[in-house]
C-alpha cells in the first residue's frame, strides 16, 4: 500500500503516508487497484472526415473509458488516409499527423505501415524516425503488402534508422491456395475465412518473417500472434538468441473459431485475420503470455461496423472487410479473463499492457506508476463485475465481440498525466487533451 504523489502531470513520489496538506485534490483509492494507464500498441483508429469529424476522437475517447491513456496507431490503406499519399510512407505519416493533432483525448503515437504500392520505403525510413516513428508494419499479405525482398530491405535498413519493424505474418502463397479451395469447395461465408487461412499458414509466413530477421541481424516484432504453431515459431527463435518480441490481441485469448460455426451474418462479426483459432490455441497462448514468450497485448481495433463493412449481403469472405473492434475492452478482459480467470497474475498483466509496450516501443514516461514517470493511472475495482454490451460501449464501431461477456473488474478513475479524464463512467477530459508521442526505440540498439 503506498500514496501517489502527482505534480504537474508526473509522478513525484510513491511512498506509504505522502502527507495530503499540501495537495491541491486528493482521489481515495482505497480497495482499488492502482495500474498504469494502459498502453494500447496496436489500433486502426479512423481519421476523422467530413461525414464524420468525430470518428478519432470518439475512439480515443473510447479507449479512456476502458482504462488506455495512450494508443500508437497505424496509418495503412482504409483508415482514411488519403489515395494521394499511396508512394511515400513519409507523406502518409504527415497527413496522418496533420489530420489527428489537437484531436485526441489521450496521448497518441504512430506507427506506420509499409505498402507495397510506396515508391522506395527503405529511404524514407530515417525521415520516419525523425518524425517519431520509430515502428513500422508490414503485412506479408493482401493488396497493400510487401513482398520478402522488399521486407529482407526494410529489415536490413531498420537499425541504422532506428524503427522497428512489425510484422503480419502470413504466407501469401498458403493464403492464396486457401482461398481457391474454399472457394472451389463453394465455402464462400466466413467459415472459409477461417480454413483459408490455417495455422499453419501464419507459421509459415512468421517463420519466414523471423528468417530473413535472422540473416539481417535486426530485430522482429510479430503482431497479433494467434496460434501455437506460430508462438512456438518465436520463441525457438528466441531460445536461438534471436530478438523476436511478440503480440497476441484479446479475441484470441477469449474466443475460439466456434464462431465461425455461427449463422453467416453472426460469423461475419468475427471475420478478422489471423482468424479466431481452437481452444487450444487459446489456451497456449495465455501460457506464452504467462511464461514471457510472448510479450505484450494489445486490441488490433478495427472500428467495422455491422451496418457497413460486416453487413452480410451474401457476398463471399474475400470481400469483407477483416477486423474487429477492441480499443475499449483491452483490460476488461485482460483482466476478467486473464487474472480474474487465474491465467496470470496482476503484475504480469501491468507488464503485457504497460511496461512491456513501453519498454519495446519507446515510451519511456509511460508504462509504470513510477517517479519521473507521467500520471497516467487507473482506478480498478477488482471486486466489481460488469457485462460487456455495445450499450455500453463509446466506440465508433455499431458491435462488440465480447457481447454479453460477463468480466470481473470495473474501471473507477482515469487519470492522463494527472487530469482525471474518467470518473465513474462519465468522461471528464477534454478533446486535444491528448499529445502527440515522439517515439525512439531503444530495443534496436
Ligand atoms: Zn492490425
């Protein structure tokens, strides 16, 4: 048990009995427990538009309310970015900052995403660095992916520039084959998302990914992990002497491919890649998290909507859009499923959710409730349950995953560099709270 003290937006002290006299508020925590703000690593957060001049701010102010005071997003095809930018990963991640500043209720960083489609993206990487980008996502399928001579590239050119490359992992060819037999088979709904894409085509693709890591000598960050075929794939490298961090997101941990089993217009909810995997998966990923295989946690929030991207119109798998959302539920079933459930333990969940992200992703004032750091905190009633229902939900997108989840442990407060920016459900920040995060990773070094 111990005080916090926070002065001008940091952390000051954090010791048992900091005399309360001079404090200008004081919050009671009592029965609570106090976690860092979580950090999510990995979203899909839409810009604003026109049509829609909340959709960025009203996701990051989702993620408050679910206990995340800073999120780094990803700037790839279908977040609103815009079709001039499409050759140069650096005129993205400028639009991307230009779009979003003075908009967020959090704190907010960049990752960008490396296209297939960018005229020398290798060159641009030191340009991105000096941006504070120091990640970038490459995805090793799909019409905007790269291809493994552009990826060896990017891998041989990442340290020198100091970004940190990120990897979907999948095998295009496997992908490919998969989908023609699905559909030659006349499996067109989402049960043939899931077939089309096995496990074993992840492990492929990782493999490969941590191979041509390996002859670079660069690091590799493998995001949303889902299977142990893939998760074993990491850490044989890593048991190699191979620095190989590695991501899974909550669907994976909570929900299995039973939902493909679902009507067509349920399962449709649950068309995201890698898709949803079998139990087993499931329960060896909440292993790798426990034994420090894996690194980190985080949402992958697709903001689709059930009106738009997920209605079923009958049309086959190939195309609806892949993805769910998650930016607000990432603790809630961290926690309820993962401590809660007896998976892990709290401080491995405040490692998976804050320290870790930070550590690997240059954030070095966030991550911890510790001195010097910044009063990014959360309040949580681990005694409390609650019912995850999109009613509940502030998100821009129309549907949860974890509709009707029951979840032990409630956000109370949420404090962004000492300004309370949730309180009992209410949303007491202010839009442009949030700053931009220049990042430089160290893990590179
Ligand atoms: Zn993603």
């Amino acid at each position: 048990m111990a005080d916090v003290a926070i002065v001008d937006g940091r952390i000051a002290a954090v010791e048992p009995g900091i005399p309360g006299a001079a404090a200008t508020a004081i919050v009671d925590a009592t029965g609570l427990l106090v976690l860092p703000g979580v950090i999510d690593a990995h979203t899909h957060t839409r810009l604003a538009s026109d049509a829609e001049p909340d959709r960025f701010f009203q996701d990051t102010q989702a993620a408050a309310f679910g206990g995340t005071t800073t999120l780094l997003a990803f700037d790839n095809p279908g977040t609103g970015i815009s079709e001039g930018v499409a050759g140069s990963a650096v005129a993205a991640a400028r639009e991307w900052l230009d779009r979003t500043r003075g908009d967020a209720a959090i704190d907010v960083g960049l990752s960008a995403v490396i296209t297939g489609r960018q005229d020398d993206p290798v060159a641009e990487l030191p340009a991105l660095a000096d941006l504070g980008i120091a990640s970038a996502k490459c995805f090793m399928v799909y019409d905007f992916g790269v291809d493994d001579t552009r990826l060896a590239a990017l891998l041989r050119a990442s340290v020198a520039a100091g970004v940190l490359i990120q990897v979907h992992g999948e095998d295009r060819t496997m992908l490919e084959t998969g989908v023609a037999d699905q559909l030659a088979a006349g499996e067109d709904g989402p049960r043939g998302h899931a077939r089309s894409r096995p496990p074993a085509c992840e492990a492929s693709g990782t493999r490969r990914a941590i191979g041509l890591a390996r002859q670079t000598g660069a690091p590799i960050y493998l995001v949303h992990v889902s299977c142990a075929d893939a998760a074993h794939a990491i850490a044989t490298a890593r048991e190699d002497g191979q620095r190989v961090y590695g991501e899974t997101c909550p669907h994976y941990l909570s929900l299995d491919e039973g939902r493909y089993l679902l009507s067509r217009s349920e399962a449709m909810t649950a068309v995201i890649s890698p898709p949803l995997r079998p139990s087993a998966d499931r329960d060896h990923l909440w292993d790798a998290l426990g034994d420090g295989r894996l690194d980190l946690v985080a949402s992958d929030h697709v903001p689709d909507r059930l009106a738009i991207e997920k209605l079923d119109r009958g049309q086959p798998f190939t195309e609806v859009s892949n993805g769910a959302p998650g930016v607000e539920t990432l603790l809630a079933v961290l926690y309820g499923m993962g401590v809660a459930g007896g998976r892990i333990t709290v401080e491995r969940l405040v490692g998976l959710l804050a320290t870790q992200p930070a550590r690997l992703l240059g954030m070095p004032a966030k991550g911890a409730v510790e001195v010097g750091r910044d009063a990014d905190l959360v309040l949580f009633d681990p005694t409390a349950r609650r019912v995850i229902t999109q009613s509940g939900l502030h998100h821009t997108s129309d549907f949860t995953p974890y509709e009707g989840m029951e979840v032990a442990g409630v956000v109370r407060q949420v404090i962004s560099r000492g300004r309370v920016i949730v309180r009992d459900g209410r949303f007491l920040g202010i839009r442009g709270h949030g700053r931009y995060l220049a990042r430089s990773v160290a893990c590179l070094a």
